[in-house]
C-alpha cells in the first residue's frame, strides 16, 4: 500500500502536534506535552543558551502552527492531543533564565509554573484561547503562559531564592 502525499502531511502532523505521541496520553495531555518538552529545553540551553531556546522555540512554533492547522481539519479547535504549544510555551519559560546553569530545581519550578499560567490563561492567553479560532489561536495562548512562567522564574531568582 502506497501512501499518498496527503496522508503523509496528515501523519507527519499529527506526529508533530501531539509531540510525537504525548498528546495521547489518556490524562492529562497537556502535562504530559509539557514534561516531554523539558529535554528539548535542557538541550537547547546547554546548547546555545538563550538563543538556541528562542530559535528551538521560533522553529517549533511554526511547525506546529503548520501542524496544527492540518490537524483543526480533522478535529475541535485545540484538540487535546496537541500538545507542540505546550512545548513552545515550556522552551519559553526558561527563556529569561537561560544564562543560568540548569539545576533541576529551576526546570521544576519553570515545568510547574508554566502549568499554572497555562491553565489560568491570564490575560492575553485568554483572548487567544477563545477569541482566535485557528492554529494561531491554540499556539499563542501557551507562547503568554510560557513567557508569563519565565518573567516569574526570573523574579524568584533576582529575589536571592536561587536555583
């Protein structure tokens, strides 16, 4: 059996949105998306700092606004299974602390943190979770959360708290 092209861009993006499977998890998909993101983020920071997680976050946010836009033909809007802006918002939570050497206290505190702001949606998360029904929309509510999670992990750590 031949797969034809347009099965391969639906594969390869669901294989994509749901960050390789995560997003399949029975419970709580997005945690899981979110847990599942944090070697990407050690990777990228060791790697390149603060710049390789902005340019790991840039490149991944529009693979899965891509993916994500094929898979909004096939589901809801922000299906549970896409959990590759959860990936981007977790990368970006550790943004404004990547100069800092990575200790597993700070990526719990960033992984918990992000989790907070990604399912409290403060304003403008909110807005794009419901008001823009597109793969922009799914992806943007969690790049906030993830920016929202990073300005605090940075706060804690200019307070003396330390990593």
């Amino acid at each position: 059996m031949r797969l034809s092209k347009q099965n391969f861009y639906k594969k390869a993006a669901f294989a994509a949105a749901s960050w390789f499977g995560a997003g399949y998890s029975p419970v709580a998909s997005g945690t899981v998306g979110s847990l599942a993101a944090l070697p990407v983020c050690w990777v990228a920071q060791e790697i390149g700092g603060i710049r390789g997680i902005v340019l790991t976050a840039f490149i991944l946010f529009w693979v899965g606004a891509f993916a994500t836009k094929e898979v909004l033909k096939y589901t809801k809007h922000d299906p549970s299974l896409v959990v590759i802006d959860e990936v981007v918002g977790q990368l970006l939570a550790f943004v404004f602390v990547a100069f800092l050497p990575s200790t597993w206290m700070m990526y719990l505190l960033g992984f918990v943190l992000f989790r907070f702001f990604d399912i409290t949606k403060v304003w403008p998360a909110c807005y794009f979770d419901r008001k823009v029904e597109n793969a922009y929309g799914v992806m943007l509510d969690d790049v906030v959360a993830g920016l929202y999670a990073g300005l605090v992990l940075y706060a804690v750590y200019a307070a003396g708290f330390g990593f």
